[in-house]
C-alpha cells in the first residue's frame, strides 16, 4: 500500500496506540497490528482491526482514567 500522506509505502508493524472515548477517559490497545509508513511514520488501521478496536471500545468503562488493553488477534 501507499501512504495517502507522502505516498511512501507501508509495512505492517505492532504498536501501542492511545484512543480517548471520553473527556477524562484514555484507553491503550497494546499489541495493535497497523501499516505505519517508512517515510513519515504516518499510520494507517485496517477495517477488519478498527472494527475489533470498536468493540475493545464499546465494553470498557468510561469512568476509569486510564484502561490498557491487549489487542488479541
């Protein structure tokens, strides 16, 4: 694939990202499969990972601070 942001290409790495769903509330998926670009370090989340990420984010408990997850594939 090509980055849509400088057009370099992507490899297929595992990373830790942080995703707010809430204005106190931040949850890291560790562990998270994306295709990050060699020339930029832009990252892309393929649909079939983003919609596990999804349902990672649909169950946790908003009220806590900090939650860090592992993505299991």
């Amino acid at each position: 694939m090509i980055c849509h942001n400088c057009g370099g290409s992507l490899e297929k790495l595992v990373t830790n990202l942080p995703f707010k769903v809430g204005y106190d509330c931040i949850v890291i998926i560790k562990a998270l499969p994306v295709l990050q670009c060699q020339n930029c370090n832009e990252y892309v989340i393929e649909d079939a990972v983003m919609e596990k990420v999804d349902d990672i984010l649909s169950n946790i408990d908003r009220t806590t601070e900090l939650e860090v997850l592992s993505y299991a594939v």
